[in-house]
C-alpha cells in the first residue's frame, strides 16, 4: 500500500472534516483538497507526516506499516538517498531520519536531467530535458537493494539506492539501471540468467602534494619502489586498510573475494564473486568504488578508478567473468568440452561485433584513452582467444564445466550499469543473430593484424552516435543523452593542463 492510498484510507474512515484535519495538522484546507484530489505535488514530505500525525490523534486507525531496516539499526541518524547518473556519479540528497518511511514508500523527486549531467555536475547544454521541455521531475524510487550502511562516514549513516522513473511510473529510459535491466529481461525472455562477476583495480595514492605517487606503507613510512606485482609485503604494509575494508563489504553485502598486489606501482585489484544477478553486481561495484575512495580518505590516502594515473605504469581495468545459466541452472556456455558450446560462441562473437561500437562505454573519459595502448596490459585489438590475457575477450582455463567469458576491455573508471548492460547486451544480439566468431588468435595479439578497439575519444563518440548495435542494446534516449554529454566532456577537456585533467578524475570517476 502506498503513503497516499495508506493516507485516502484513514481519512475516509476517520469521519474527520477536512476543516478539522487542517487545524490539526496546520497544513492548508486547499493543500489538502488537492491531496484528496490525487494532486501529488502537494505532498511534499512534511505536509504528509504532519496530516498522518494528525489522523492519529484524531484516532485514525492506520494500516500497519512493515518493519523498516532502520528499525533494526537504531544506531543510524544520518540517510543518504541516490541514484547513478550517465557517469556513475552518485546524485541525491541528505533526508532527516524523520522523513525515512515516506523515502521509502513514496521515494522523492528531482529533475528528470540530474541523471545527465557532466563530469563536473553541470547540465548538458541543448539537452531536451532541460528548456526544451521545462526540466520535469521524475520521482526516483528504491531499488530492491534498500539501504546499504555506510561505514567510511563517522556518523552512522545509511545510503537508499533509488532508480528513476516517470510520474506515471513508467521507468525513466535514461537511467543507466533500467538500461540493464531492459538487458536481463531479453536473457529472462529466453529462459537465462547471466551470472556476473567483476575485477575492480584501483590505486592509492598520495596526492598530498603537486602531483600523486605512491603512498607511504603505514608500517615502514617508506614508499614502495616499484610494482611488487602478486606481493604479499605490498598488501601486508596496507593490512589495516584492507582489514577495514573487508568488513566494510561484509555489513554492505558487498562479496569481496581475493586482494592481490597488481602490476602499477600502489596498484591492487580485488575481486568481487559471481552472482546470479547482474543488476547486483553492478550494484555491488558502484557502491565498492565509493566505498574504497571514502576508506581511503580515512587512512590519508586518495584511491583511484580513473583508468591511468601513472603514465609509466598499467592502468586500471574493470574486467567483467559471465556465464549464463538455463532454468535448471544450468551452464549453458559448457558440455564438457575445452571448447564450449555453440552458445558460448554465439557470445564471443557479439561481444566482438559490439566492441567497437560502444568503446564510449568501455572507455567514457579523456584519459580512459591513455590506457588503451599497446604492450600495456590492456588490450588494443579486438579478437578473442582461450586463456590469453592479450585478447580483449578471453575464455579462461580451468574445469571445462565452469566456461565462462571474460571482458577485458573496459577501465575501472566505466559507469558499472552501462558496462553490464553493453557487455551482456552484446552477448544477446551474438545469441539473437546466432553470430560465429573468427577463429581465436594465439600468441600476443599486439603482434597481429587485427582490427583496432577506437583509439580516440571523439572517435569513440562518433561510432557511438551514428551505431546501431548501440541502440540495439540502449534506448535512443540514453544513446543521445550520453552523446551530448561526452560531447561537451570533450569540449571543455581540450582546454585543461594534464595536472587539471589528474585532478578532475583522480578520485571522481
């Protein structure tokens, strides 16, 4: 039952006049004639909890509200409500404890266009949802995730992921989740569920000073010299970081697997476990780049997604391992043998087609291009092979039954719903179009002949715009939004230094 069927219902049944209701409540005669009218504009959060409360004294009898997380957390004074724009950026807002029940059955508003913004939190110039049509309120809901603690912050507080949707509640199509959920309804459509998992490297860093290098291990007080790739030194020397960490994704239910020393210089990788539910996974990585970059600050350090920090060093990946699994839960990519199945092909070779297309996914920011270069353990042409970490799709090794794919292109400064959603939507239209990949390569595929991923931003977005793959797996809405949005990144990049370019995405993206 919503808060306004929950309000019409006490109110019907309390026999008391709306001139009644008004003094006690102190809300208007007209705010709630137009209430009572289903004009919801006028139910704003403290016009509904002052008339609720004052049915209650009135002796109202009032349906049972179900137990709320918070009820079970009463430590809690602080919530969070948000949702992840084009960029991934969390945008929302700060609501009193007070207001908690009303967040929850009724969600808030806020402008259709908070979900397109740029990289700097500003409005896409030209964009139709903002003069053209009025900058409408959508009403943003949550998402069956609910709350999540947030234990980076002193206080204890908690964070309502929230999705958009229209005032009709139809879901807003420029929401990147929606974006992936319209993925996964193709999969249901067919009777599969993907199973997802997600690699997220990142550095820390001290930016102390001008520039970044690598922090101070907080045992020794010296910096690291090199890479220390695998080295159990690197992350014992960061042990009450990772520590806090650990149990920080435990309270979030965030499933942190291995941490691992990478090949940069401060450089680790962690890795998330497979999950049924790539809505989850997704969930699960926008809230784990949050989560690292707000620990980090608590240990006088920066942590950074962005996908090169280091000109000398590897960047940042966000690799992705799925499966898709049939209605016995089967793993339809595997039949026992190194190969896989027809599917598992019919997959590679849409994930191929779609590379090229949605690089603007897989690479959305000025220095996402950095990485993208050869011999720099990323990969530069599309192709596909078994257990080959120079291909940009690989087919890992190990038990036959557990066939999977790997993803390997996208930097871990990616929005993480947009990423699934192109990645597994790739793998839909190979499934859909039954597509037969070219023959896997073998050997360094930087030393081949192959058809290269977009090397440039701006040509990223050209192929983009104009792709049809991209609306195949996007709504024409998003495509254009994110179009406009990049665009104007792009503009306004050319004119910063390389420290400003460090600065805007060491610890954003």
């Amino acid at each position: 039952m919503t808060f306004q069927d929950k309000f019409f219902a006490a109110f019907a049944a309390s026999g008391v006049s709306i001139a009644d209701l008004s003094k006690r409540s102190g809300v208007s005669r007209s705010v709630i004639g137009r209430i009572l009218d289903r004009d919801m504009s006028a139910l704003s959060l403290e016009n509904g909890m002052a008339l609720m409360d004052a049915l209650r004294e009135a002796g109202a009898k009032l349906p049972i509200q179900k137990q709320s997380w918070l009820d079970e957390h009463p430590d809690v004074r602080n919530i969070r409500c948000g949702a992840a724009d084009l960029n991934g950026q969390a945008r929302g807002k700060r609501v009193p404890i007070r207001f908690a029940r009303k967040l929850e059955e009724e969600g808030t508003r806020f402008p259709l266009s908070v979900l397109n913004l740029d990289i700097w939190g500003e409005d896409v110039e030209d964009s139709p949802l903002v003069f053209e049509t009025g900058d409408p309120d959508g009403v943003l809901l949550p998402t069956e995730r609910g709350y999540v603690p947030m234990p980076w912050l002193k206080t204890p507080s908690a964070l309502l992921p929230l999705w958009m949707h229209y005032e009709d509640g139809r879901p807003f199509e420029g929401d990147p989740r929606h974006a992936l959920r319209a993925v996964l309804d193709g999969f249901a459509a067919r009777g599969l569920t993907p199973v997802v998992a997600t690699e997220m490297e990142f550095y820390l860093v001290d930016d102390s000073g001008d520039g970044i290098r690598q922090p101070k291990s907080p045992r020794s007080g010296k910096r690291r010299p090199g890479a220390e790739i695998l080295s159990l030194r690197a992350l014992d020397a960061f042990d009450n970081f990772f520590t806090e960490l650990y149990d920080a994704c435990d309270l979030m239910d965030i499933p942190a697997e291995a941490a691992i020393s990478e090949v940069g210089m401060g450089q680790f990788e962690i890795n998330l476990e497979h999950v049924p539910d790539a809505l989850k996974a997704a969930d699960d990585a926008w809230l784990f780049k949050m989560l690292v970059r707000g620990l980090a600050r608590n240990h006088g350090m920066a942590a950074s997604f962005m996908a090169k920090p280091y000109e000398e060093y590897a960047g940042n990946g966000l690799h992705t391992h799925f499966s898709l699994i049939d209605k016995d839960g089967n793993n339809v990519f595997a039949n026992g043998t190194f190969e896989g199945t027809p599917l598992l092909h019919n997959a590679i070779a849409g994930c191929l087609k779609a590379i090229p297309d949605c690089a603007l996914i897989f690479a959305p920011h000025g220095n996402s291009y950095d990485r993208l270069v050869p011999e720099s353990h990323a990969p530069t042409g599309i192709c596909w092979a078994y257990d080959n970490r120079t291909a940009s799709v690989r087919v890992p090794g190990g038990s036959p039954n557990a066939r999977r794919i790997e993803h390997r292109v996208a930097g871990g400064d990616v929005n993480p719903y947009l990423f699934l959603a192109a990645v597994l939507g790739a793998a839909l239209i190979g499934i859909e179009d039954n597509l037969t990949p070219p023959p896997p390569i073998s050997g360094n595929a930087y030393d081949q002949d192959l058809a290269q991923i977009p090397d440039t931003w701006e040509g990223a977005i050209d192929q983009f715009e104009t792709s049809q793959i991209a609306r195949r797996i996007f709504p024409e809405i998003l495509v254009k939004n994110l179009v406009m949005t990049k665009r104007q990144e792009l503009h306004y990049f050319k004119e910063l230094s390389l420290e400003q370019q460090l600065e805007l995405y060491l610890d954003t993206v």
